[in-house]
C-alpha cells in the first residue's frame, strides 16, 4: 500500500491506499480563541458556563476538563483531506464523524487514513470512500469519520 500524493485522480487510486498523515496539537489558546469566534457569532448561546472554556465548570463536567469543539475535528479532518485530494473533491465530500475520547488541550492527535472502496455510481459518478482514524498520544481513538468523495 502506497502512501498517496498529489495529484489524485480516479485512475491513480487503489483501494486500501493509505493517505497522508496528519498532526495536530490543540492548546487551551486555540480552544478559547474558537469559542471567541462562536460567542461572537451566538452571543445568547454562551451567556453560562462553557464546558469547552471553563476549567472549573469543565474540571466537574462529563470530561473532567476543558476539550476542543467537536466541530475543529471535523475541521482537522477535512484540512486531512485536502493533502490527499483535490480542493473541489474536498468541497463535496459527505464526511461522518464521531468523537470517541475527549481532544483536550495538549492532545496531539494524528490523523490518518485509508482507501475503502472506490466505484463509478449511477449517471457515472466517480467517488473514493475513504476511512479517518484521529489517535492521540497516548494511542487513545479519539475520533473515526468516513468520508465519500468525488473523484473525477
């Protein structure tokens, strides 16, 4: 199995290909720099205590500390996605997540990838399905996605 690079195209990629690698190390910065970005956008929705910004509600809370948005993953794993394919791919990929362990501030989590299947569909689409893993640095799964892209 090859580790894919750019340009991908339909006819370069192989079932079980593994996609470029991908590190990112969240901080309690980015963590508070983001909901900046959503309070500012939703101020109603954040008037109490935060469980993503707030260590002493977090420290009590379901993850007993403060963790990234579940919607930066998503983020970090479509940032994966554009080192594997093009742009316009990305775009109009459908992408499923799901969180399996908190992504705290001073994670490391590694995103990496792989080929599931690739078809032409009805009218002669083409699209890659493709499987995310996100590890942190205790070997922990953090998040896993599948994600179905087009692939001309």
């Amino acid at each position: 199995m090859a580790v894919q690079t750019l340009p991908v195209t339909f006819d370069t990629i192989a079932v079980g290909d593994e996609l470029p690698k991908l590190a990112k190390t969240e901080t309690q910065v980015t963590i508070d720099t983001y909901t900046r970005l959503i309070v500012h956008r939703r101020p109603r929705q954040f008037q109490s205590n935060n469980l993503h910004t707030d260590q002493r509600f977090a420290d009590q809370g379901i993850f007993k500390g403060t963790v990234n948005y579940g919607v930066v993953t998503v983020a970090f794993m479509m940032e994966f996605l554009q080192k594997a394919f093009p742009q316009q791919s990305v775009q109009a990929c459908a992408l499923s997540m799901k969180a399996l362990e908190p992504f705290r501030a001073g994670d490391t989590v590694t995103l990496s990838g792989r080929v599931l299947e690739k078809r032409v569909e009805n009218g002669g689409r083409r699209v890659v399905d493709v499987e995310i893993a996100g590890v942190n640095q205790l070997g922990q799964n953090v998040a896993a996605a599948k994600a179905t892209l087009p692939l001309e």
